[in-house]
C-alpha cells in the first residue's frame, strides 16, 4: 500500500503533520518512499514529504539521522522555500549538538556552508524562515570551521538595517552567541 494512503493530508496543521510524522516513526521500513517522494520535483508530495521529515525530526531525531548526511549535500536541489525552511530546520536540529557537527565529513560541511551562506547571500528574496534556519546551521558549523564567524557577523549587521523582524531577531541572537 502506498504510504499516501496513511500520511496524506489537506491541510498542513501541526495534527495533521504529527498524525502522519507518528504513522511514518511506527512504519520506519517505508522511509524510503518518503525520501524518494521528496526527490519528485514539483510534485504535490514532495513538501509534504518535508514536512512530515521536519516533523519526525521533532519528535524522534535519531530515526532519520541516518538519511541527513546525503540529505544535506542534496540541499540545492530544492527550490522551493517550504521545502527549504522545513530541510533547513531539519539540518540545524541536526548541527545543534557540537559532536554531531564535529563528525561531519568535509563534504557535507562544506555541502552545508555553501548552501547557507547561498540563502543569505545570494538568494536574498528567500522566505525569513529560510534564511533563519540558514543562519543557526552556519553558527553551529563555524563551532567547527572558525572562519565562518567573520564573514556571518559581516553579513548579519549588513543585513539587519534593511530586514523583516523576524530576521533582526534572529540575527541578534546569533550575533550574540559570536561574540561569546
């Protein structure tokens, strides 16, 4: 049976994606069709597949940590930013923890670091949220790549004057953490 049948919603209110985040944590072999889903370019699914990934992420993380590494390097891929802030969410729940950030392959860092600095630098009509998560996965990575902080805190106070609240917010907070 297709997992659509079980994770399908109309709606994507928190119930909903948590109904279809535990059916998905209760059925781990059907993965698979989740991540092959989200690899379906404009597809109706594939923001679905997001979503339910960022939701099962949430409630029990070390049961898709082994799909993130490839995940990761496959960021730019994804054009849309519902796509986007919900893979970015994933990846800075993922690079909180400094060991998880330490373990890192070269490939994936840097896989990482380029597609962050490209959502703050070179896409700056993407979505706050997006460029939010983009910033947090580049605090977490420069705990291991030093010479990420000077060129974050530049863009950051660049940046600030000229942004939504949301974003200030959240460029405050890291600016913060950098200067500890």
């Amino acid at each position: 049976m297709d997992i659509w049948t079980y994770i399908n919603f109309d709606r994507a209110t928190r119930a909903n994606r948590e109904k279809a985040a535990f059916w998905m944590l209760a059925h781990l072999d059907r993965l698979p069709e989740l991540m092959s889903a989200l690899q379906q370019q404009d597809s109706v699914y594939n923001v679905k597949a997001a979503y339910v990934l960022e939701m099962m992420a949430i409630k029990n993380f070390e049961t898709i940590s082994e799909v993130l590494p490839k995940l990761a390097i496959q960021l730019n891929q994804y054009k849309s930013d519902s796509l986007q802030r919900a893979l970015l969410h994933i990846m800075t729940l993922w690079l909180a923890p400094v060991e998880v950030t330490r373990g890192l392959d070269k490939k994936t860092r840097e896989a990482l670091t380029e597609h962050c600095f490209d959502k703050l630098i070179g896409n700056p009509e993407a979505a706050v949220a997006v460029q939010a998560h983009a910033m947090s996965c580049l605090f977490y990575l420069s705990r291991v790549n030093s010479w990420i902080t000077e060129p974050l805190k530049a863009i950051l106070i660049k940046k600030m004057p000229h942004q939504r609240p949301g974003f200030c917010a959240r460029a405050r907070s890291i600016l913060k953490n950098l200067n500890q």
